[in-house]
C-alpha cells in the first residue's frame, strides 16, 4: 500500500506553539496543585487551564495571520459558542453571576476546540475517503 504523497497545509506543519501550548496544558492542568486552603484547586486549574487555552489561541490566530487561504468552520466549533450565547442569555432569568461564570466557561472551552479541531483537520492527510455516518 502506498501512502498518500500530498503536502500538508503549513498550519500542520509551522503551528507548533499552538500545539506546544495545549500540550503543557494538559500536562499541568492535572499536575500542579496547592499544599494550602488560600487558593482553592479548581480555581488553580481553571487559571492554568485559562491562560493556555488564551494562549494557544494567541498563538493559532498569530500564525494564521498572513494566511491566503480562509479557515474551515465545523458546525461542532459553533456549539460551545450558542452554549456560551444561551448562557448569556439565561443572565435575565438566572442569578447574573452564575450565568456569566457558565458563559465565561463556555468561552474558555470553545478557546480550546477551536484550534484543537482546526489542527486535527489539517493534520489528517487524506480527505478523499468515505464520510462517518
């Protein structure tokens, strides 16, 4: 069997702070925490988790700055987004903090996806075969 010779996408190739960024992420998120009650776990998490989700989307839109080509959307990067608009949204009939702490989640989470989806499609080679039912 042969492989598929066709060059990938410099988004694959060059993004690397992106992908380096989600990778300590994910490295420190469940490593580091605190000996002390002054700063709760979860909030430690949620900074870390925060600052490289920020960070690599930083870094993605920094490298696609230049780019000719337009990016792909997905309609499952578009879901976090109306999860974060209908948290907004329940800001008038909800307690205001709660609904803006679950929008800010969403955000954050959507920060995420969006270049982890973005360079997993780039990443894959061929595109030409069946689609997933």
């Amino acid at each position: 069997m042969g492989r598929n010779k066709r060059a990938r996408p410099d988004a694959a190739t060059d993004d690397w702070p992106t992908t380096a960024l989600l990778a300590l992420m994910m490295v420190l998120a469940p490593g580091l925490g605190v000996p002390h009650e002054q700063m709760l776990q979860d909030t430690l998490k949620s900074i870390i988790v925060s600052f490289c989700a920020l960070g690599a989307a930083a870094a993605f839109f920094w490298h696609r700055r230049k780019a000719q080509a337009p990016l792909r959307w997905h309609a499952a990067v578009a879901f976090p987004l109306l999860l974060m608009a209908y948290a907004l949204g329940s800001m008038a009939w909800s307690h205001a903090y709660l609904g803006s702490v679950e929008a800010v989640r969403w955000f954050i989470f959507s920060l995420i996806f969006f270049p982890a989806a973005l360079l997993v499609a780039y990443m894959v080679s061929d595109r030409t075969g069946p689609a997933l039912a």
